[in-house]
C-alpha cells in the first residue's frame, strides 16, 4: 500500500499522505515523498504541487513516535537527515507548492507544511502547534528554522517552548496560514485555485523563479540576491512566456502562457 498517494488535474498534481489514522510519517513515508517530488520537479507537465492529507482530520501528526521509541539514536539521527532533505527538496523545487492542510497539523506534520510555499487551511476545528517539548526533544525536521523565519525569533521560541496547540484563526494571524476555505468541497476548492496559477492563466515558468528567489535570496546577503534575481530574470526575458506577455500587453488582449 502506497503512503503517499499521487493523482493529476490538469497542471496539478496532488500528493496525499495517507497513513491512517493520523498520517503520522516513517521513513518509509518521506521515501515515497522524495520520490513523488522529484517526479513532479522533472515532469514538465506538472505546474503547481498540492501536499495534503487522507481523510478528514489529520494532515499530518507528525513522525511516528511508536517508531522514535524503538530505534537507536543513530537510526533517528539518520531518519531527521533525510526528512531535511526531502524537505529541502521540496522547498527548492521551481514549482509553487501548496499544502492543503485538510485537519490536523502538528509536530513533524507542521514542519511538512512549513516547506511549502503556501498554506491553505480547512475551516474547522484542526490543532495547529509543535509540541515536541512535552517529549523532551525539539521540532527536529527544520521547525525551528522554518518558524522563526516565518514568524519571527521571540514568538517562534514562544510556540515552541510552550508547546501549545491553537486553532486555525490563530494559525492565520501568527502567518502560518495563509487562507482559510471552507470546509465543504475544500480540496476540489484548493486544485481549483491551484490551476489558476497554471498555464494558460499563469506563466508557470515565472511562478517558480519568484519562489525560487525569494527561497535562495533570503539566506543571501541583499546584493547577492539581487544578483540572483537580475540572473533569474535574464532567464525569463529568454522564454516564450515572457514574449507572450509583452505581446499581448500591447495588444490589449489577456496572454495565454505555455509555462515555457
């Protein structure tokens, strides 16, 4: 049984964790996840990634604590290394990546979505939080990276050294959420908004290298990411899409782009 369910709609693909009851991830999981985002990154096809979670209330409860207990400490440094990397890999994909957070998000499940470009979350009553301090240990898959430069150093240490868990309206005020939609209908509603940041609405290519600069340029100092984005805008200038765009800004007409 795959843990990671993959399906297509148009531009989208939607990458499911699906680990009842609670999609709580093993290495097994983050393999499968690896696997899924490198096919996604290769295939030309693909324009935007969704990450969500099966059913109706988890996205994800983070790493399989069951599992931690049994394994040694070198086992579970190992198991930490490669979740970095498939998270980094994720975050470093030229693709805009969505995480439909369908319930709850905490843990390691939080740190999954903190890799994302955007967050949209379900209407409801879903936990949010990293509360890895009630196990004596620390959100060990980029969480205290990822928080503090989303949210800032004082309240990420905050969240984190509480360990509390809070709901989606807190979510959306603290920024780890960026949009809430309604529960009925919500992941037919996040492929819907999805599509519309794919060709021939969205010029997919320059999608990506925004991301692709802001996610490098931050851990650069400012010249050097303005060098990156004069080099990243080069690229485009040189794309299909970005002659489509100024041809059909003259022209008076809307630009049907092929994300090339």
């Amino acid at each position: 049984m795959s843990l990671v369910r993959t399906s297509r709609h148009g531009g989208v693909t939607v990458l499911t964790l699906d680990n009842p009851p609670a999609n709580a991830y093993s290495h097994e999981m983050h393999r499968e996840l690896d696997e899924a985002i490198l096919a996604a990154r290769f295939d030309e096809a693909v324009h935007v990634i969704v990450l969500t979670g099966a059913g109706d209330a988890f996205f994800c409860a983070g790493a399989d604590i069951a599992m931690l207990e049994r394994v040694t400490p070198e086992w579970k440094y190992n198991f930490c290394l490669h979740a970095n990397e498939t998270l980094c890999r994720l975050e470093q994909t030229p693709k805009l990546v969505i995480a439909a957070l369908n319930g709850h998000t905490v843990g390691g499940g939080l740190e999954v979505a903190l890799a994302a470009d955007l967050r949209w979350a379900k209407d409801g009553k879903a936990k949010f939080g990293l509360p890895e301090v009630a196990l004596g240990v620390l959100p060990g898959t980029g969480g205290t990276a990822r928080l503090a430069r989303l949210v800032g150093r004082s309240r990420a240490i905050d969240l984190m050294t509480s360990g509390r868990t809070f709901g989606v309206d807190e979510a959306r005020s603290l920024g780890l959420v960026d949009d809430v939609l309604p529960a009925e209908g919500f992941l037919d509603a996040v492929v819907a908004r999805a599509q519309d940041y794919c060709p021939p609405k969205k010029a997919s290519l320059a999608v990506g290298l925004i991301k692709r600069s802001v996610t490098s340029g931050l851990e650069m100092d400012f010249a050097s990411h303005l060098a990156l984005e004069r080099e990243l805008q080069q690229q485009l200038f040189r794309s299909r899409d970005a002659k489509e765009g100024f041809a059909a800004f003259n022209e008076k007409r809307k630009p049907a782009f092929e994300g090339r």
